[in-house]
C-alpha cells in the first residue's frame, strides 16, 4: 500500500524562493550598510577639509572596504549554515543504519503532531522512509531538502554589489554636487535611500513598513549628526 501524503515541506520552487529571499535580504542589508558608513566618513571627512580630492578617496576607501567586508560576513554567515545542515544530513544517514526505529518514530510522531491518527502516521512513516529515508527524515526533523543548500557565493555577491550601490548614492552627491548644493543634496539622498531600505526590509520580512521606514530614517539623520560632530570636534 502507497501514501501521498501532502506534507508542509519545502518542494523545489519553495526552495529556489528562499534562496532568491536570502540574496534579496542580504542585498537590502548591504545596500543600507553602505549608505550609512559611506554617508558617516564623508560626513566626518567633508567637516574636517574642503578638499574635493580627499572626500572623494576617503568615501571610496569607505565603499569598498564596507563591500567587501559586507560580501565576507554574508559568505561566511551562508557558508557556516551550509555546513550545519550538511552536518545534520550525514548524521542522520547514520542514525538510520543505527538506530532506523528512532527515526521510524521520529517520522510518525511529526504526522501525529499534524492531525494524523497513530496507525495511519505509523503507516505513512513505514512507506516514506521505505522509499525516500534520509529525504523523508531530514525534511520531518530539519525541514531541509536533500542537496538543496543556500549558495554562500550568490549570497556575497548580492551584498557586494548592493553595499556598493548603496555607497555610491551618497559619494556622488557629495563630490557632484555644487558646493552650495552638497550638503542638502546628501542629505535628501540619504534619506530616501534608507527609507527605500526600509520599505524593502519590509515587504520581505512582512514587517509594519511605515515603522521600518521611519526608523531608517531616524537612524541615517542620527548617523549624520553623530559623524557630522565628530568631523566638527576634531
């Protein structure tokens, strides 16, 4: 006897849509990231000297350190959970040579917990993990799909090219700008910068967008001000 059970597990396309999530996520994290510490060192910088020169090379600097480090944090963050749900599938493939009842029972406790009667779950249970076992318990116990593992590389490079993005809206209006115009210009460029950010942090988090905007921009003013006295002290 066969089942075809319909379980609440992530099919293909579920997968592939969490991944493209995480690159979205890591994008608008570091395209926030780089307006704020690209915006506080030519805040600090542009205090200090008028030397168009200088502002520009010491937001660039900014920029691309911020990128890069960015990119590392995101690959090393992606990489490490890689690595965990790698872990838990060959653990498992141990555990169903060594001990295949804890699992049988691991597999008919989950449908248990869903509704399913115990004989129907032990039934369920038998016919999975005769045909698909390690598939069957990685899904129950780690709601994982076998060999379908988020890429630490598309992960860094969203955050690298969306760091940079970010970064560069500020640089520009700063080193562009008429000199009257540079200050204001880089204000307003900031602050609809990060309330787009917001607004996408979001939509993807299914989040209160009118707090998430308005707390980006009260964050990038308050990153102004603080960078902006300190170019002022010194």
């Amino acid at each position: 006897m066969s089942f075809h059970f319909k379980k609440d597990h992530k099919d293909n396309n579920d997968n592939t849509m969490d991944e493209k999530l995480n690159n979205l996520r890591a994008g608008v994290l570091g395209s926030n990231d780089g307006i704020l510490t690209v915006v506080g060192v030519l805040f600090s910088v542009a205090v200090a000297t008028t030397n168009p020169l200088t502002i520009f090379i010491a937001g660039l600097s900014d920029l691309l350190a911020c990128a890069f480090s960015m990119a590392g944090g995101e690959y090393a963050s992606v990489s490490s959970q890689r690595d965990t749900e790698q872990a838990a599938v060959k653990t498992e493939s141990k555990l169903l040579k060594t001990n295949f009842n804890e699992e049988l029972q691991s597999v008919i406790k989950f449908y248990v917990g869903r509704g399913v009667s115990q004989k129907t779950a032990t039934a369920i249970a038998k016919d999975l993990l005769s045909k698909k076992p390690l598939e069957t318990v990685v899904s129950v116990k780690y709601d994982l799909q076998l060999g379908k593992y988020l890429s630490p590389w598309s992960a860094a490079l969203s955050s690298l090219c969306s760091a940079s993005l970010g970064g560069i809206l500020p640089l520009l209006a700063m080193t562009l700008l008429p000199v009257g115009l540079q200050w204001p210009g880089t204000i307003i460029a900031v602050i609809i910068a990060v309330a787009i950010t917001g607004f996408l942090s979001a939509e993807l988090g299914n989040g209160l967008v009118k707090i998430a905007v308005i707390r980006n921009v009260i964050v990038g003013i308050i990153t102004m001000i603080i960078h902006y006295g300190i170019g002022q002290f010194f």
